[in-house]
C-alpha cells in the first residue's frame, strides 16, 4: 500500500503539469526571457516528465531516492508559486485568472504538505 507522500506527490505533479500546460497558454518563455521560444520551452521540459514519473515509483516503492524526488517536486512547486505570486504582484497579468491562480496555490498548498509528511 503506498504512503499519504505518493498521493502528495501524484497530486502536486499533476498541479505542476497543469500550470506548465498552462504556462504555454501564457507564453512563459517570454515572462523568464528563455531563448528558442515554443519550441525550446516544450524541447527544455521533455527530460522532466520520465524523471518525475520515475520519482513516483520510487515515492510509491518509498525508497531513499522517492523522498529525494518529492523533496525536489515540493521545492519546485514552492518556486513556481514565489515568482508568479511575485510577478502578479508586480502588475504582470500572465496567470492572473481564477484557474491559474488555483493552480499556483493548488502547489503551495500540495508542497508545503509534502514538506510535512517528509519531515514528520
């Protein structure tokens, strides 16, 4: 049976997944100034996603290594919810509507969890 930490997990990379879905709707590239725009944001995330993926079957195995990726998932959720609370809030309007913003909270909330389930 796996831990409460792989349904955190689950749940927080499904949140990461949605706003990076998200983040081509808005054009992030050009918010960080990434070169090679569409392209070179979709090219840049392709080795992220087999990696997160392999990260949760070691969280569901509950190996050493599965409490490294959900470290790294929270800490990535807690990034992503510091610069785009930070670029709203400097008058920005990317990710400035409703289902965006429940997806950004959506991470704090699912990281600081993981965080305590980790920890505790």
């Amino acid at each position: 049976m796996p831990s409460i930490l792989f349904y955190l997990y689950i749940t927080n990379l499904t949140l990461l997944i949605l706003h990076e879905m998200d983040s081509t709707y808005w054009k992030e590239w050009d918010l960080f100034h990434l070169p090679g725009g569409q392209p070179g944001f979709l090219l840049m995330h392709l080795p992220l996603w087999p990696l997160a993926i392999y990260g949760a079957v070691q969280v569901w195995l509950g190996t050493a290594a599965g409490t490294v990726y959900a470290v790294v998932v929270g800490v990535a959720g807690l990034i992503g919810f510091g610069l785009h609370t930070y670029f709203l809030r400097t008058g920005h309007p990317e990710f400035n509507v409703p289902v965006s913003k429940a997806i950004i909270w959506g991470m704090l909330l699912f990281s600081l969890l993981q965080f305590v389930v980790i920890l505790f």
